[in-house]
C-alpha cells in the first residue's frame, strides 16, 4: 500500500514535470518560428489593412457618404435598428395571424358542437 502511493506520487511529480517542460519547449519553438518568420507576419497584416481600406473606400463610393470609424459604426447600428424593426413586426404579423386563425378555428369547433348538440337533441 505504501508502496503503490509513493509509485502514484512520483508518477504525477514526472507527468508535471514532463508536461512543463513541453510547454517550455513549444513555446521557445513558437518564438523562434515568429521571429524567422516576422516578414511574412508583417506582410499579412500590411495586405489585411489594404483590404480593409479597399472596402472602405468602396463602401464610401458606392454609398456616396465619407465613412470615418464613427460614421461607419453610427451607419452600422442604424441599419441594425432598421433590421430588428422588420423582424418585429413580421414576428408581431405572424403572431396576430395566428392569433386570428385560431379563433376562427376555435369558433367553427364552437358551431359544430352547437350543431352536434341540436342534431343528438332532435334524436
């Protein structure tokens, strides 16, 4: 018994040791790897920023409007407000639609049990 915990507690002390020592090992490679490869990273980020600024410049055409960060996020949140506006009042449509055909089924159901109850009266 003694034994068996002493084997138990060594195990965890090496499988902690082993797994910071991986970590140490992939974050040195992970630096490494950034660092030989910093030119390729830097030309990413240059073609997102060109990209970025080239539907910029195309929204602002084809909107004919100047689109500073503000602009654009104050034009963003209208379109967003305008967007939940027709869902509502679909959903609101829907709903009263609904609604509406329901008592209507409902007051068939109500005219058909009257017309049971008159027809087993007469019988």
């Amino acid at each position: 018994k003694l034994f068996m915990a002493k084997l138990n507690v060594s195990r965890y002390l090496r499988t902690k040791i082993e797994n910071e020592a991986a970590a140490k090992i992939q974050a040195i490679y992970r630096g490494h790897f950034t660092r030989c490869n910093i030119e390729g990273i830097v030309d990413n980020v240059l073609i997102s920023k060109q990209i970025r600024a080239n539907v910029k410049s195309y929204l602002a055409n084809r909107f004919n409007m100047v689109l500073s960060l503000n602009g654009f996020k104050i034009e963003r949140m209208k379109i967003r407000n305008q967007s939940a506006a027709v869902i509502q009042s679909r959903f609101i449509g829907f709903l009263s639609r609904r609604a509406v055909r329901r008592r209507w089924l409902d007051n068939i159901l109500r005219k058909r049990t009257a017309a049971a109850v008159v027809i087993q009266a007469i019988l």
